[in-house]
C-alpha cells in the first residue's frame, strides 16, 4: 500500500521543475509528463543477432541529432555494451540490487555524448532477480527520467521475466533478427509471447546482416503476414543493416563501427533507423501534450496493479 501510495503521489506532480518529494526518509525524483523520457526497449529472440551493436550504435547516432541518450544495458548476468563502448565503470547493476548504490550513482558517461548504466556479467544475483527485486529495480528508473530524452534499454535475448518486464514498461520495443531461421523463429517466438500477455506493447522489426534489401523485404514481409494472420497484431518493419566485415572489425577494436567506419553501408543504415526513431519520439511527445498518461511511472504504477 506504501509502494502505491507513492507512485500515486508521482502522478499527480505536475510542477515546472524537478520536485523532490521525501516520503520517510527517501527521496523521489518526479517531473513534469513532457520531461518523461521515452523508452524503447531493444529486444531479440536469440543471441548473437547484433542487438547490442546496434544498440550502442544507434544511440551514438541520436545522441548526434540532438537527443539526451542513455543506454541501459538490462542484459542482466551476460552484459556487453560496456565493451562495444571500450569503458571499463566502476560500478554497475549489481551495485543498485544490493543497495549499496542508487541508480544516479552507477551512471557512466562516455566520449559519444551517451550515457550508459552498465550490468554485470556473470554476477548470479542479476540473473536470478525475485519478482520483489525486478519490480524494485524498475521502479528505480524513475529517478532517470529526467536526465534523457531517450532511454534504450538492451535487454536480453529471449523470453525472460527481466526482458518481458522491461519491454513491457517500454514506449514501444524494437526487435533485432537475422535471416538466419532459428533467428527468425525465436524472433516470431518472443512476438507471440508479447502478444499473448495483453500488455499492447508496439513493436518493431529490424533485420540485421543482410545482403540486399530485397532480402530484408522478403524476411520482414514473412515475420508481419505471421504475426497478422496468427497472433492478429502488426509488427512493424523498422528498418534493416547491412552484413558487413567491419562490424565485427569494430567490436575487436571495442569502437562502436559507426565511429570507426562512418561511411560504411552498415553506418548509413543506423543513420536512417535514428532518423526514423527521433521523427517517432517527437511524435509521442506531441500525444504526450495532450495526455499525461505516458510517464514511466504511471506505465509502471498500472504494471503493478
């Protein structure tokens, strides 16, 4: 009752600027509905798909057009963006879900102009969050919003709690997958699971590695017409990034490729996707001035209940 209580609390603040109200000792940041950060939660059916990659990448390039960024690698247990990114921080998740840190505490900033909250890999406890602890741990994120226009979150791959949880809390989800066939039916597998909750999150199809457009049309027409005639939702083609050698070049560099090889087919390719994403964001920023029922919290507060 405490818990709801508070987020209750955080719906009604409404004031100009940041207010900090303090609720036993703690203190909770708000603000204002059009100072929310969007969410979008970076999500794949299987591993080794580039989700990752493309995540850091195309941060960089909204981070570019003008976005506050932050990046939170939610992969918990195997992360991985600290080391696309080449930053060593000092503290990572581990640190908020043993409460020996807050969330403000373990943000890291890097030369690209995005933040980045960093998780663990191979820590035990990230892995095996309690449905008590996820729900904590989300919660904290509202301490955030005021920080960023845009947070990624890169979650893991499949069809964990942790990343259901976090797309579920998301704006809308962004699905990364490959022409590769256990991709694509991992791909369709997490889609099904999504849909069938209820949760009526928008989502987003990017074909990654390809070889052609013509090959990204073909595997992005297959996974909507499935989606559309079995699970009755549309998933929306986002885009597509072409197979090239100096990807993998960059991650052995720990350089994002879009900094090391900027002229590339691949870089050319997360330009347009930022593009697409930052004329998205103004678009939910627009419905957001006429309703404040897209904050993190309100989104979190109806997840609980």
């Amino acid at each position: 009752m405490d818990q709801a209580e508070k987020l209750r609390e955080l719906v009604k603040a409404k004031k100009s600027e940041t207010e900090i109200i303090e609720t036993k000792g703690e203190e909770i940041y708000t603000l204002p509905s059009k100072k929310t950060a969007k969410i979008i939660a970076v999500a794949s059916g299987k591993g080794g798909v580039g989700k990752s990659n493309f995540t850091v990448n195309v941060a960089i390039e909204l981070s570019r057009l003008g976005n506050r960024v932050m990046i939170l690698d939610a992969d918990l247990g195997l992360a991985n963006v600290d080391i696309i990114f080449g930053i060593n921080p000092k503290y990572n998740l581990s640190h908020v879900i043993k409460e020996e840190k807050d969330i403000k505490d373990i943000i890291t900033e890097t030369e690209y102009g995005v933040k980045v909250i960093a998780s663990g890999s191979g820590v035990k406890e990230l892995v095996n969050l309690s449905n008590q602890q996820r729900q904590q741990f989300i919660e904290k994120l509202i301490e955030i919003e005021n920080m960023v226009d845009i947070l990624l979150i890169d979650t893991g791959a499949g069809i964990s709690k942790n990343t259901l949880s976090f797309m579920y809390a998301s704006d809308y989800s962004i699905i990364i997958t490959t022409p590769e066939p256990t991709a694509l039916m991992d791909a369709y597998g997490l889609i099904k699971v999504v849909t069938l909750s209820k949760q009526n999150v928008p989502m987003k199809l990017i074909v990654n590695m390809v070889n052609s457009k013509e090959e990204a049309k073909e595997i992005s027409s297959r996974v909507v017409l499935l989606s559309r005639r079995f699970l009755n939702t549309f998933v929306e083609p986002y885009g597509l990034i072409y197979r090239d050698k100096n990807v993998l070049n960059s991650v052995m560099a720990q350089k994002p490729f879009l900094v090391l090889y900027p002229a590339t087919k691949a870089s050319e390719c997360i330009k347009e996707i930022a593009q697409k994403i930052t004329k998205r964001i103004s678009s939910l920023k627009s419905e957001e001035e006429k309703s404040d029922n897209n904050s993190l919290f309100k989104r979190i507060f109806n997840f609980f209940k």
